[in-house]
C-alpha cells in the first residue's frame, strides 16, 4: 500500500491495488489526487474493518474514476479537522462490498455519479455538507445513508443533499438523519 505523513502532495493516476489493507493511508495537510484507480481487498477477509482509503486532515482530496471492491472491509474513511474546512471530491467512484462504503467526519464531500452497492452501511457522515449527485445506493445491509449532526447545544450541522440519486434494496432505512442534520431531497410541494 502507500503511506502519506505530512505535507507532501499525492498525485496518482491508473493504480491497481490488490490485497492492501489500507491501500491509501495518509496524515497531513496535503493534496490528494487519485484517479483511475482499481482497488481489491484482501482474499480472506480481516478481522479488522479497516478501510481501503484512510485519510485524516487533508487540504484536498479527490478521488476520480475509481472502483474499490472492499471485500467486506471498510471503503473510504476521510476524517477532517473540525476547525477548518475542508473539501472531498468523488467523481465516478464506486464502491461494494464495504463494511462502510463511504465514512466520513467533518469534511464536506461532493460525490457525482457513482454507485454504493452491497455494503453495510453506504454512506456514513458526522458533522459537514455532503452533495451526492446521481449516486445509486444498493443493496445495503445497514443503514444507506446515515447522517449524524452534532448534539442541539454544540455548533455542527450536518447537511445531506441530494439530486438524481436512487436509494434501493437495503435490509435497513434508505436515509436516517440523527442529532442536528438536515436533508435536502430535492423533492417539490
């Protein structure tokens, strides 16, 4: 796998990735850019849920035109800072097989077209702004998207979006909105 600490820049393009445990493990402020990535989990799968891409505290981070079959570990794990903001872009990524497909914490994530499919939970966030555009959600044994705002008397919104997205077949509820969240659906009066 790839080990990121500090402040240096990660530019990837076309990466196959089979068998890691984190595939991406990063720490810092910095610029991540993956695209093209092919990522594969392990063949038996861990004890451990750890996720294929961890990320905690980056300045950027995008993902583009990528497919990660966790193989019932976690997807993508993105944990910001709450004192700055922080922005996670996710462009025609896909993920199944996940524990959680995409789990973030105070970071605002904007994902557009992508697929989130046979997994535990789709879509975990706490605290931030989140746009899902186009996302199909399928599948799910947990919760499909679950958004966790902060408690009443603490500053931290969370805030779901979404626009032209399908949520199907879970074993669970489609969208669950805890604490201080709010969703906005797109529906019309």
């Amino acid at each position: 796998g790839i080990r990121r600490e500090g402040a240096a820049e990660l530019i990837v393009t076309t990466l196959t990735a089979r068998g890691f445990r984190p595939t991406l493990a990063a720490d810092g402020p910095a610029k991540i850019d993956i695209a093209g990535a092919t990522i594969s989990g392990p063949a038996t799968p861990l004890i451990c849920q750890l996720p294929s891409i961890d990320v905690s505290s980056p300045a950027a981070f995008k993902l583009t035109d990528t497919t990660i079959d966790a193989a019932g570990t976690g997807g993508v794990q993105l944990v910001g800072d709450p004192n700055r903001k922080i922005q996670a872009i996710l462009n025609n990524t896909s993920v199944r097989n996940a524990a959680r497909a995409i789990d973030v914490r105070s970071i605002d994530v904007q994902m557009t077209d992508g697929t989130l499919s046979t997994s535990g939970f789709a879509f975990v966030g706490d605290t931030g702004a989140w746009s899902l555009t186009h996302v199909f959600v399928t599948g799910m044994r947990g919760v499909g998207i679950q958004v966790i705002g902060a408690g009443v008397e603490a500053p931290g919104l969370a805030r779901l979006t979404m626009r032209n997205c399908l949520v199907t077949g879970g074993d669970s509820t489609g969208i669950e909105l805890q604490g201080n969240a709010a969703a906005d659906l797109g529906t019309t009066d």
